[in-house]
C-alpha cells in the first residue's frame, strides 16, 4: 500500500546572478520545513532566469549541486530545481532530482524561450524524465514546457504527479494558472507548479501564483505576490479512487513523439 506524499513547494524572491546569497536565503527556508518527502525550489533558483550563462554557469561538481546534496542529506527528502550547467562544452538550464542518499537524475529543459534569447545560448534537452519516490511516479519539467501539452502527455498512465518549476512573469499569468490547471485535467494527474516572486534586474515582475490541483483540477494550494513556504499533502487513496471511477485514459488516442 503506498503512501500519501508531502510536497513543499519554496516560492522565493531570488537574488540577482548571486549564487551563494540565494543558496543561504533558500537554506533558511529549507531548514525550517516539517518533516516532508520534496522540497520544490524555483527555475535558476541560484540567479534568476538569466542569459548570461558564459558568466554563471556551474559545473556538476560545483558548489550549488553540492549544496543540493547537502539540503537533501539534512533534510531526509529529495530537492529539485533547475540551475545553469555547463557540461561538454554546453550549457544546460538543467532541474536536478537529488535524493538524500546523494544519488540524482536530471531533466534538461526541452523548450527554450526563444523570445528572450534562451534558445541562442542553452541546448535543449531530448529526454523526459520520470522518477520514483515512495511509489509515486513523477514527472519534472520546467517553466515554457507548460505551453506543450504533447510533452506532458500522460499516455499510458506514465506518472502520478506533474511538476513544473519557473520564472514566469506576471504579465502572462493568466496563462501560467489556466495551463497548470489544464494539465492536471487532461492527463489524469497531480499538477504542482513553483514559481518565483519579485522583481528581477531586467525589471520583469513575478507575481509567483505557484499552486497545487488534483486530478479533476480542484485547487489544494495557491499564493501570489509574496515569499512563501507551503508543504500539502497528496492523497493516494484520491489518486486511485479518481482513476478507477473515471478512467479517461482507457480511451486516449496513442501516439509517438518523432523529432
């Protein structure tokens, strides 16, 4: 019989191209959490969502992916969120799932935001990226992923719980909200998605609107405007009940994703 899952989801005002700042800002967050099973940090949650890679980027032996390490040690849960890597010559906006025993899988953002240069300097990852934890099948994803629903296409019942973290300004959140929702509906899932607040050094608002829906789309979860820290529980028994009574999925069209 598995068990419900706690989710804490960090929405942070992170700090301008300053790793180490925000690392300390976050762990104070972190430290602070009741006992729970994943910790959510923003997109970048160590620079803010910025261009200048060449400047920022870390490698995977860095200080920040050793700090990951070290939260999720303490914190007896895994932490994920995206960071800049550098590997290979490339750079990666690229979400780390780290466990407490040290161990980690990775998801490379697929869809780059061209419309602020993102697609001129990060390479788009190829692989979605499924993990487990405590039973639950889940899916990461990261920030312009939400506008693709064939990406995140639950088609056969892949996973359980649907995350997307970003930098998603206010001007679109509109879009940011009704598409969380949508996704949670469409593919039979938990949808969470962490955004970040405050203001950036390119003058771009973030009003956060980071929130938690169920299968059916009911909201469990949402704050806007202001740091906050919130950890909600998902209901496995919910999860089954859901499926069993309305299994839309047994009639969804199959397909295969070709590039």
């Amino acid at each position: 019989m598995f068990s419900d899952l706690r989710v804490s989801l960090i929405q942070a005002d992170l700090l301008w191209h300053d790793a180490a700042a925000n690392r300390a800002k976050l762990e104070e967050k972190i430290i602070q959490l009741p006992e729970t099973d994943l910790v959510i940090l923003p997109e970048m949650f160590t620079t803010g969502f910025s261009m200048e890679a060449a400047d920022l980027a870390e490698e995977m032996t860095g200080d920040s992916v050793a700090w990951m390490k070290q939260m999720a040690q303490q914190t007896k849960a895994v932490v994920m969120g995206s960071l800049i890597i550098q590997e290979g010559g490339k750079y990666y906006n690229r979400l780390l799932w780290m466990r407490p025993d040290g161990t980690h899988a990775h998801y490379d953002k697929r869809h780059l935001f061209r419309m602020a240069g993102e697609t001129e300097v990060y390479t788009a990852g190829q692989e979605r990226l499924i993990v487990d934890l405590k039973g639950w099948k889940i899916c990461p994803m990261v920030c312009y992923d939400l506008r693709f629903p064939v990406w995140a296409r639950n088609t056969p019942l892949a996973y359980d719980v649907l995350i997307y973290i970003a930098s998603w300004p206010d001007r679109r959140r509109f879009a940011w909200t009704t598409l969380l929702q949508a996704r949670a509906i469409e593919n039979l899932a938990y949808t969470v998605g962490v955004n970040r607040v405050g203001t950036d050094a390119k003058g771009h608002y973030y009003s956060g609107d980071s929130a938690a829906y169920d299968l059916l789309g009911a909201s469990l979860f949402h704050t806007e405007h202001q740091e906050t820290v919130e950890t909600i529980t998902l209901s496995r028994a919910h999860l089954e009940e859901t499926r069993t009574k309305l299994p839309w999925h047994l009639d969804a069209d199959a397909f295969q994703l070709i590039d």
